[in-house]
C-alpha cells in the first residue's frame, strides 16, 4: 500500500471510516491496558466523549482514510490509526500536524500500558508529567491508570 500521507478537515463522507478505525484501534489500545470488555464503539461513546467539540482532522495514505486525530491547541483528544496502517508513518503525521498547528506545548492523556502510544509520543519530544488512577472515560465501570504527556514547546 505505497503512497503519500495527507491530511484533511473531517468530512461526513468519513463517519464509516472512523468509525472502523476507532472500534479496531481501541480494541489494541485496551487490550494493551484495562482489558477488551472495556470496549464500547464510536458510535456509542462519541458525543459523550466529544469527539466533534475541538478540530477534526483524517489522514489518508494511499488515498485511504487511514487514521484521524482531534484536538485543540493545547491537547490531543483522540489520535487512532487503523491497525493495517500501524507503522507506516499515520500516526506520527497526525501529530506532528497538531504540533505544527500549536504555537503552546501539547498535552496528550494516554492509558497507562499502551506502550506503542508512548513511544511514538516520547519519540517526537513528549515526556510524562503526571500519573493518574481513575475510571475509564467511556466505560466508568471499569478502572485505570493514565498518563499525562506534554511536548516542550
């Protein structure tokens, strides 16, 4: 799957596409952490996690909607790749977009265990600030443990 990453605006032609992308990530990202019967869908978690409240964006590789990224200037709201374009570049373009758009340093919340995340997030200059124990946003039944990162800009 050769070609060249872009990024563009969310367009709601993209709803499916996210929706596939997000369900399939978040699955690795949870079983990575608080285990997979923490899993609820995009469809059913978007409003109350505010997908749509901050900036919007996709990237495409190949032509493909092959991950997408929200947030404001000051944090990282969401950021998932589809997992068939894990390591091809995806993720690290959407960030390095958010940084790029920020003229502050960046916040970003991960769970803690998600070692993949981490990396990619350390390897572009953020560091952990802060640990937090709670419940998982989206799924409060369940336990976690976080991590606050933050780039210095």
């Amino acid at each position: 799957m050769p070609g060249t990453i872009s990024i563009r605006s969310y367009q709601a032609a993209d709803w499916q596409h996210l929706c596939t992308i997000h369900d399939m990530a978040r699955r690795d990202e949870l079983a990575y952490t608080v285990g997979v019967a923490a899993f609820r869908c995009l469809e059913d978690t978007f409003e109350e996690e505010g997908l749509f409240d901050d900036d919007l964006v996709v990237a495409e590789l190949g032509g493909v909607v092959s991950g997408f990224v929200a947030f404001n200037q000051f944090e990282v709201t969401w950021l998932y790749v589809h997992p068939a374009y894990y390591r091809r570049g995806v993720g690290r373009a959407l960030l390095r977009y958010i940084m790029q758009q920020s003229s502050s340093s960046i916040r970003i919340e991960l769970l803690e265990g998600n070692t993949p995340a981490q990396l990619l997030y350390a390897s572009e200059g953020f560091v952990v600030t802060d640990r937090r124990k709670g419940k998982l946003i989206g799924n409060e039944s369940f336990s976690a443990a976080g991590l606050v990162l933050q780039n210095g800009k």
